[in-house]
C-alpha cells in the first residue's frame, strides 16, 4: 500500500516545547537521553518504492547449491549498499522537493501542538517537580516516543491455513487501530504520564502489553486473531478494510476474549467496556453518531456484574466525513477534539494507507505511521533491541484537510468522573458546530427511554428522564427490554 505524502522530521532539528504538568512528567532524568533521536525520517512512500526491488536481489536464487553462499553474500552486501544509498540525505532532498516534506514546517513554529490531550507550546523550558529543568522539546519527544508504534512485519508464522507471513500492502488499517488500543490499554495500567523507560528493567505491564500485540494467535490482539474475528467484515489476508468494520472487528474480539475468560500474559482480557458509537448495523443510519449515557452506564453496570457502574470505557467513533475529501466544515471540529484529555487520536489517512494520528499543530496532523516493515519479534522482558521496534524516533504530518473522510475517533475515559467530563466537552463542541456535529451527546437512548414510559405508565417524560440518570441506574430492568448495545 503506498505511503502517505510524509513530512518527516528530526527533533534535533526543530524547537518545540509543550505546556503543563503531565503529573510532573518524570523526564527530568530522562532528558538527556531524548534529545538525540535517530536523524533518519521515515520516508515510507520512498521505502515502499524500491521494497520490491530490494526484495528482487534478496529472493534472487543462486544456479547451485555450491554457488547459494557466494551468491547470497553478494545479494546481500549490494543490496546493503542500495539501500544505504536511497536512505541517504540524497534521497532525502528528493523527497522534500518532490514529496512535499520539510524539516522547517514540522513543530518548529510558534503554534501549539496537541499530542493526546496535552498541548505543547513554544516556551522554551519548564520545570519539572524535582527542580530540573527541561526543555519543551525534551518534554515532546518524551511523550510522542513513548506512544506505542505498530508497524507491517514479515517472517511471522502463516495466519490460519494461509501461506501469509506479512502484511506489506494490506495490514496497515489493522496496524493503526492496534496502535489507538495500545495507547487505551497504556492509558488505563501505566497512566497518561508514563514515559518509555530509559533502560533495562522495563515495567512488567508495559512488558506484558506489547506481548498483547505479539504477532501469533497466542497473543491476545495480534493481527491473527483480529483477522479471524473480522471475517464477517470483510477482514482476511490481502484486503483492506474500512474504520467502521475495524472498529466492529475489535468488539468481536474483545467480545470474544471476555467470553473465553483468558488471563493472557498476566493481563486481563479486555480491562474496560467497548463502547463503538455508529448508526445502524450496517453504518447507514444519517445524521451524527449519538454517545447514550444510559447506554454507557448500562455497559458499565454489566461489566461490573451489577456491583458498579463506574467503569473505564474505550470509545471508539467511526465517522464518514465527506466524499473525497473531509468537508471544511468538519476540520475545526476535528482539531480540537484532540485538545480533549480523553483523546486516543485517529485512525485514518489517506484511501489506502491507514495511519495513526496522534497529534495537530496548525493546519498540520502528526501521525505514527504503520508503513515501515519490520521482522516479526519475539518479545522479551529484558530484550531492548526488541521493545525499540515498538517506539518511533520521528514525527511525521500531514495536512489535516488531506485526510481521508473515512476515519474513526477514539477516546479512553478511566471512570464515570472522566466520561461525564468527556460528554460535557463533547457536547459543547457539538454546540459550537453550527449545526454539523461530529457527534452528539445524549442521557437516554430512543429505546430504553420509550421502553421506560410504557413500562412505568408515564405521561412526564421529564420526571421519567430525571430517573434515568447515570447514579441512578439500577441494572437491566430499569429499561424494560435490551437494544443492539452490548457489554463486549
């Protein structure tokens, strides 16, 4: 699958600086080592060019066996030379001439950058808790390193009775929704403020998170076991799928995976309630996505087996935002949502080349992009070169007008607390759309809300509303009947 048009950057390059108190951030010791990064950009479009022809001189049979290790040291070493070559800082001007990409446009103006909920601003240090001062460049690169990257790999065992080991070409939409569900699950044990460690010994969860997206069917969330649970959307090796069947995959899953009840790699199956906000089965259904609150502290209720219902809750929205392009009038909407402290970004890009947008500034979306084929690892505890494959060294954008209307928005809220924030933030945003919201907010669904006037015999809908709040629901047979909406 090509590449997006990239604008990819060293930090060492630029002068970007963020803003408040991430829970005093705890960079403060690992600024030293943020603060070179890997120069190389990730030009995906470029790799992705000459990746069939690398792959000719690697494949490249030898006439005898007696001649297949002369043969197979010669490929190797020309095409170590080739690509050393197109990876070059040649190639690299090319790109920014042709491609559009620059070193200058990318977080070194004076616009505020949002990454995730926390924005960064152009001041050039702050303070950390410890007294240390750190650089808001430092501070950046601490936060957008340690955001997990998933990526195409190859040489990974065969996917059910199929002969495919990679996903080059087709697996990137899988690979940017792994990366939105790993920032959830980052989120919800290591917290917001958790930074990639600088060295060895790694936190067990962290450890046991990238197991989850391990490349087998032994790992709960690998692109195997997503594949398999997204046959009835469409999902198998060499297609392309959409947000909204991605995101329906993951409800499968995760559905699934709570059904079986497994404890995979020390961690739950699934920690929170899956929230997907659509219209109909089919995603047909006008007008903007509404997020029940009585739906989502029904969800919780289930999830909690009737003990609670406050419960952390992945949202996942899958909207299409115009025909060819985003509509104008969407993009502001857009933009702020990612100034909202629930934020887990966006998975889209443009038609076929899914990315991960983590990130605005300006008129300019930062994503993590899935493109770069790596080998598939086995991961280790204590395995450093291992873990490094699972963090990115560079910032690339896009603008953010150029983006594919097909996307899905995601967002973690870790309580009621937080998700009621969430719907206060949400619902002013929808106020402010001059009547095109992204989405909407609503106490009741059409549903539990008819079904509760029949059942208790009411002519006030306002009082029979009063009772439907989230503190005072009361499990299922306050709705007097179920709808499409399940615990998964």
């Amino acid at each position: 699958m090509t590449g997006l048009p990239e604008r990819a950057v060293a930090f060492n390059d630029v002068a970007v600086h963020t803003i408040d108190q991430i829970d005093a951030l705890e960079i403060g010791a690992k600024a030293e080592q943020a603060v070179a990064p890997t120069i190389s950009p990730k030009a995906s479009l470029i790799s992705t060019l000459f990746h069939s022809t690398f792959s000719i001189f690697e494949k490249r049979s030898s006439p005898s066996s007696s001649d297949k290790k002369e043969s197979n040291s010669k490929n190797y070493a020309f095409t170590t030379a080739v690509k050393k070559v197109m990876t070059g800082g040649m190639i690299r001007r090319l790109q920014e001439r042709f491609l559009g990409t620059s070193k200058a446009d990318v977080l070194t103006s004076a616009c505020d950058i949002w990454l995730l909920g926390v924005c960064y601003t152009a001041s050039p240090v702050e303070s950390t808790s410890s007294g240390n001062s750190i650089s808001r460049l430092d501070a950046f690169w601490g936060d957008f390193s340690s955001k997990i990257w998933i990526t195409y790999r190859k040489g990974f065992h065969a996917i059910g009775d199929s002969k495919c080991t990679s996903d080059v070409n087709w697996g990137c939409m899988i690979r940017s929704s792994q990366m939105l569900v790993a920032q959830a699950l980052l989120f919800h044990y290591l917290g917001r403020s958790w930074r990639k460690p600088s060295q060895k010994p790694f936190d067990p969860e962290y450890i046991a998170l990238l197991q989850l997206f391990g490349d087998s069917e032994e790992c709960a969330y690998s692109l195997h076991n997503l594949l398999q649970a997204g046959r009835v959307y469409g999902l198998s090796c060499g297609s392309w799928v959409g947000p909204y069947a991605m995101c329906r995959t993951w409800e499968s899953l995760v559905r699934a995976s709570k059904a079986n009840d497994d404890d995979a790699q020390g961690i739950a199956a699934f920690p929170m309630v899956l929230y997907v906000i659509s219209g109909d089965e089919d995603g047909e259904r006008g007008g903007a996505p509404v997020v029940y609150m009585d739906v989502a502290a029904r969800l919780s209720f289930d999830y909690n087996l009737g003990k609670s219902d406050s419960a952390p809750i992945l949202l996942l929205v899958p909207l299409v935002l115009g025909l060819d392009k985003v509509n104008p009038r969407y993009i502001p909407l857009l933009w702020e949502t990612f100034t909202f402290p629930q934020s887990l970004g966006i998975m889209g890009g443009k038609p076929g080349a899914s990315t991960y947008i983590v990130g605005v500034q300006d008129d300019k979306a930062l994503y993590l992009d899935p493109h770069e084929v790596q080998t598939a690892v086995n991961i280790k505890a204590d395995d450093e070169n291992v873990t490094s494959t699972y963090h990115c060294s560079t910032v690339s954008s896009i603008p953010i007008d150029l983006i594919d209307p097909s996307l899905a928005i995601g967002f973690y809220c870790s309580d009621k607390d937080n998700f009621e924030d969430f719907c206060s933030r949400a619902s002013d945003l929808a106020d402010r759309s001059n009547g095109a919201p992204l989405f909407t907010v609503a106490k009741h669904s059409i549903d539990s809300f008819s079904s509760r006037l029949i059942t208790a015999g009411h002519n006030n809908t306002e009082n029979v509303a009063d009772n439907l709040t989230w503190g005072n629901y009361s499990g299922p047979d306050a709705h007097g009947g179920e709808d499409d909406w399940q615990i998964v």
